[in-house]
C-alpha cells in the first residue's frame, strides 16, 4: 500500500482510488483509537494553519472538521457567508486569495454550488477539502459512512447496500455510489420516482421503488434524510405519504427477515425517514458514523497535510 | 471537607449541599490567585473537550465560560441556535447525541426553556452544566454572587440580604435564595407587587413593597436588572416609574444610615435599576462579581471534570 | 532606535512618532520571517488574552487579527455587535469593563463611530488597538501599506504616492497621508470632487481631478475601494461612470510611461475602481499587502504587550 494520497486535495470521491481509500481509512483507524484515549489529540499539525470557510449553514460537518483540526493540534479560523465581505461583492477567488496570502495551509470549503471546490482548486494555491458541495459531492461523508460499514462487515465487496430516499437532491447518496462501487459494492437506491433521478443506472446501480423488497435484499442501508430546505417545490404529496412509502419503523421491519445494519447521515426527522425506535435501535448506528466523522476528517487532513511536507 | 462533589452535573443549586458549595469556594478562591498572576493559566484540562450550547443569546455568561475553559486549556467547541440543525427540525437529545459521540466531555448549556439542563442529563450521558435555563436556576450566577459576599463579610450565616426588582422572571432570584438559605443567610425580596411571585414565602423569605425599609434592614443587596426581553406585557407603567420606587440612586443612599455592598448580575440598564454613581460607586461590587465569575467556573468545570477520571 | 513604543494603545497613526514607526517596521520584519518558516508560531504571548471586539462586519481585518494573535500564542475571546448584550442597553465602556474584569489583557476594537477607540482608552483601563473606527483612522491598514511600500523602495523619503478614489469616507486614506507625511513622502490624492474632503491640502496633500496625470506623477498609488455601504447618497452618476474617469485598466497604464507600484486595501471590487488584469499583474502588490498585514499585526501586539511587562 503506497504511504501518501494520489491526490493533493479531496474535492470527491470520483478523484480516489482503491490505494488511497484504504490508505485513508487504516490512518482513520489509527486516530479513532487516539480519540478515545483520555489523551484524544496528537501535536502532529502544530505547524498547520487551517480555514473553515462554511457558506451554507451547517452543524455537524463543521463541528466535526473543527474538532478533527484541534485534536491535530493545528490553529483554526473560522469563517461563515453572512460575516464575510462577500457581501461586499468579492469573489471566491478573491476570498481564498486573500485567506491564502495569510499564510493558510488548507482550506476545508462547505458551498452551495455544485464543483465550487473544483473551481477553488484550480484557480488558487492550496490544499482544498470539499465538506459538501451543493448536490455534487460530501466526500468526508461517503468516507465515514464506508469506514463505519466496514467496522461491521470487515470486506465490503458484493456486499448489498441500499440508498433510500431523496436520491435526487442529496451529495451524500452520489458520493456514497461513487466510493461503494469502489469497493465491489452492489448498490440499490430506492424511493419515489420524482427523487430518483433519471439515467442513474448508469452509474452501477439498481433502481427501486419499493422498500420492502429492497430492505430484504440488502446487508445494509443508509436513509436519506428529507431535506425540505433543498426542495423547491413538492416532489411528494406530504411527509405523511412519504414517512408511509419509504419510511423505516418497526412494522417494516417486522415484515423483512433479514437483520440489516441502518445508517443515516443526519440529522434524523424522527417520524418522517426513520422512525424512533429504529433510529435508537442496535441495528442503527448513527452515532458510530458520527464518531468515526471525527477520525475521518482527521486522516484526510492529516494525510493531505504530509504532501505539504513532502513537496517541501 | 470533602475532595469531590456530591453531584455529577451542575443542574441548579438546590441540588447542591453544603459542602459541594464549600469545595467549589475553596476551588475558586484557589482559580482566582491563577488567574491574578501573570501567567493565567493551567494546563489541568488539557485533555478534556467542552461544548457550549448556547440556545439564547448572551454576551458575558458566554465569554466568561469560555475563558474559564481556556484558562484550564481544554479544547472547545461553540455553537449558538441560528447556526445549528435545529432549524432542521432535530430535537434537543440528537443534537446533544451528536455532539457527545464526537468525544465531547462536558456539555455547557444555556436554553431558554426551565428544566432544559435536567431534562437533557436525565436523557444523554454527559456531564452538563447549567449556564441558565430560562426562568428557572442559573447556578453559576448564584455561586459567584455569594462567593463575593464572602469576600466581603467571611461566613454569610446570619446576614441580611436583600434581592430586588424583577423576583419573578428571574433565574438569578431563585438560584441566589436556594443557595443563601443553605448558608444559613436571612432573605428579603422587594420589587412591585406584579414582580414578585406569590406563594414565594414558602421558599423562607420574606417579602417587602418598600425599597428604603428593605435597604436600611440589609448588609447587601444585589439588585437585578429590568428584562424587557423577558416580558411579554407590562408589570409596570414605565421604566420612569419603576426607577422612582425601586431604582438604587444617590438619594436613596442617603435615607439609609447602613453601609451596604451592592451586586448585580449585569448588564446593568443605568439610570433605570440602579444609577451610574452608584453603580461605579466603592459600595458595588458589580466588577468583582464578573472577576469571581470566571474563577467559580473554572472551580466548578475542574470539580466535575475530576469526577470522570475518578470515575475511570 | 529605542526600543519600546512612545505609546501605550495603538489608537492612530496620528499619535506615532518616527521612532514608533521604525520600530514597528523592524519588529514587522521579524515577524513576516516567521510566519513564512514551516513552523509559523512563537510562544511569546502565551500569558496574554486578547479580546476582539467588531461592532462592524468585517472579514479581513478580523481574520488577519486572529491569525496574528494565534501565530504568537495568545489567548483570544471574539464577539460580534449582533451577539453582544448591547441589544439589552449596555454601554460601550460597560461592555468593555466587564471583559476587562475578566483579566483581558488587550482590548482589538473595531467600531462605526470615529473616535470610539480614542474614548475607550480614555474610559477604561486596558490597552486599545484601534482595527477601524468609522471614517476616521485604521493605522494597522496604514502601517501593512507603508510597511508594503518599503519592501519595494527601501527608504520612502522624497517618493511620489498617490491616493485614488473615495478620500472621503475613507479611514484609510486618513491614515495613509498621516503615516507617508511622517516619513516624508509626497502625497497627492486624486478623485471626483464630491470624494474629496475641501480643505485637504491643511494635510499637507496636493489635489487633482484627473487620474492620468496623478499616476504619471507618482511612484506608487494606492486605489481605494468604492464603499457603497458608507454612502448614503450618490457622490457620482454610477459605478461606470466612475469607472471610467478613476478606474485603473490596461488603457490608463498604455497611456503613463513610467512602472508604478500598485496597492488596494481589499477587497476589490473588480471592474470598477481596478481591473482585472491590473489587479493580477505583478504591479500590484494587493496580496503582499495582506501578508504584511499579519507580520505588521503581530508587531503591534507584541510590542504594547511588552510595554505591560516593563510597566509591571
């Protein structure tokens, strides 16, 4: 297995490699173990400046990569769209320039257009980590959601994974398509027909419209959430119906035998995607993803960071 | 005296016995010597990770417990409501579950619904500490308050303190009685009959309508501030009015003979609840209380933090 | 040179004397080989706390401070205007006492109204570092221009600079002419007539109106930016207008012989008062300027914290 990334940045999944996958999740491993010691950091990136520049809200990811970055021992700075002099009209590049110049080693960008991390990467000078681009790509997401199926699967190949729910809209179901097929995944996805987008075959995987029958055929599946801030107009007639046709809760469970591994990016909508006792049940972990959030961002970081040096 | 105290989080006072609050002067007073010297820090925390969830604006109780936690050097993790994913529809628990798998230690809450700090340890496991929780306790509030008062006069039992204005929306009120009646201390609330709770006698104090009696009676009293935030009608014709018959002014200061020490929680409103010559006047010890504010929570962060490595 | 500055805040330009400057400089230079080493920190403020006050947005400033002050260790609280409790009433000098009382060390302070860093220091017990007051100074912008201009010259005395633009809502531009007067420059400021304040020549400072002439004249002009959000009404027809007349493009730098140094104090609004080749040429300095403006930060920090130490 090589010692570095192929890459100098992630700005998704598509970029990767088996090699660099693997690479990421054994560094992974290695900090999973260092976060829960009652020492949780290392003082490896004390030399590392890092830029969060988050322009669409968020909770997790950015509570995730910040506390990635202390436990790296780097220094950190924030910052958000509505403080930023964007609003003064200045362009991204100009932004990321002027952050640059400050001396910033890696920028870790949240934005609402689809390849704005793309972009940053080929007009400016630095290490870019996409932490969610528009509907495109959540690379740190599928990373963490595979490094959490493998803790459980050990290999994943021809294992059956199933993406339920709003496909259409969601960065985290393309990434996810991308890395499992990766890894010799066989990939359903499965909701409603307007949140299916046309032509996905194409990618390697199957389409279904029925639940029941998917929960039956897989190992494990990962539910979408609804993302009502996403839609801009109905793709399904009410919650009520959805929660009824591609909701997971105890009576679908019962109706498959199988016992599958749930996971769910979050945050749950309890009652609509994801009823309350699946959601708090030992088949869901929800917690273990957001855990392993934390050793993922900070293998890649630190993965990235070592090419730095390396170049020097 | 004890060496660890009785409770795992700190919820409210009245969950507190006497010697949790003898500990955590002691622990203060030994944090405050810390933080006078040039070097005014610690490295005791260093492995320890904090989240402040502040649901409800705040300005000094924030900063305060902030530089409380750097001052002991553990790593924090800040996020406020307008930021979070609760505008996403996930309640208080996932939020809270979320942010804990991450490999949080301690969780600093202020929210602006009573019970929200007992709700939440009863139903996350984590140490949680109150910074406020609506109208109910702010216990750090209280435990720095009387920690100046001890300052001032060394053991409070027996003394006469007065706590006026606006008893009924007050967490401030409610925390400093319960802790006060444990020191053995005799209480008077004052404030307009429509401030002041009924039934509130059942608590051990006593109630007056006239500000000059009440002052002439007392060794301190701390005098809480008009929150027009608070209030969803009036309880009182004007702020002019209030001021008159329950404003701290020159004039009233000199109706009484007594030399009384003055608190208040801040931000002050001069002019309305006390005015600017008394408020930078030698009787207040409004400064000190902000002073003695980052030491108690440097005590009680410290105390609570011990009891996981014991727990280990 | 001595080695400690003349002055205890840094409030403006006005205040420096030739001395301070030098210092400054030299002590600007030490740092910027630091921060340009792969280890971009010292230990040297460890025991200091800083606090950022901005009652204005702003992205640069803001961000050059924080990075200056993590790069020498200190601890930092921020808050925001909208976070603040000036919301409850609080005045100015209330909400900086208070941080004081919490054994802050050195008060960042960037606020709308002019003087507001001048009264802070006059009002409360701390060292200011005035990062923007209104339309009146922001000498750490001055010092990153000067400082920028030297690394290009050398030795600034009998040097042409011109100033562009909106003179007069311009806080930098105020500065400017305070600092290059002091060290001897010529100064001419160059822009239509309603943005130049009557009387300027009292500063010591030729006027013009026609941009060609004032750049073939100068060895270096500093290009303001348009501040839509500082005016409220219409100086001129319209930004195209404007463009036309004081923007700086590849037509007006064809028409003037000589190779003059170009700066901007960001951000740009590209297209109207520069172009975007003239801002990405190596003309312009306009990236230098923000790695300056670290070094010269941290300077600043660095010498008035050292002053606290000589004076204990």
């Amino acid at each position: 297995m090589n010692k570095s990334l192929s890459v100098s940045n992630l700005l998704g999944i598509s970029d990767l490699n088996i090699n660099d996958l693997n690479l990421i999740f054994k560094t992974a491993n290695y900090f999973k173990e260092i976060i829960n010691r009652p020492i949780k950091k290392v003082p490896t990136l004390r030399d590392i400046t890092i830029a969060n520049l988050f322009f669409e809200s968020s909770t997790r990811t950015k509570l995730s990569f910040e506390l990635a970055e202390k436990r790296l021992s780097s220094d950190i700075i924030n910052f958000s769209a509505q403080y930023s002099s964007l609003n003064k009209g200045e362009s991204l590049i100009d932004t990321v320039n002027n952050i640059l110049a400050m001396k910033v080693d890696i920028v870790v960008l949240r934005h609402p257009n689809p390849g704005a991390a793309f972009f940053l990467s080929e007009n400016v000078n630095s290490i870019i980590i996409n932490a969610g681009d528009g509907s495109h790509e959540h690379p740190t997401q599928a990373l963490l959601d595979s490094f959490s199926l493998i803790e459980k699967f050990g290999n994943l190949k021809d294992k059956n994974i199933a993406i339920v729910g709003d496909v259409l809209h969601s960065r985290v179901a393309l990434s996810n398509i991308y890395i499992l097929k990766k890894m010799g995944v066989n990939i359903r996805v499965c909701g409603p027909k307007t949140l299916i987008p046309r032509h996905i075959e194409s990618l390697g995987v199957e389409v279904s419209y029925n639940l029941i029958d998917t929960l039956k055929w897989c190992d494990a599946v990962n539910m979408l959430r609804i993302q009502n801030e996403r839609m801009n107009f109905n793709f399904f007639p009410s919650n009520r119906e959805y929660s009824q046709l591609y909701g997971l809760n105890t009576d679908v469970i019962k109706k498959i035998k199988n016992e599958i591994i749930i996971l769910h990016p979050g945050p749950i909508n309890r009652g609509i995607e994801i009823s309350s006792e699946i959601a708090d049940s030992d088949q869901a972990i929800i917690l273990d993803q957001v855990q392993n959030g934390v050793a993922i961002r900070m293998a890649v970081i630190y993965l990235l960071a070592k090419k730095i040096n390396i170049n020097d």
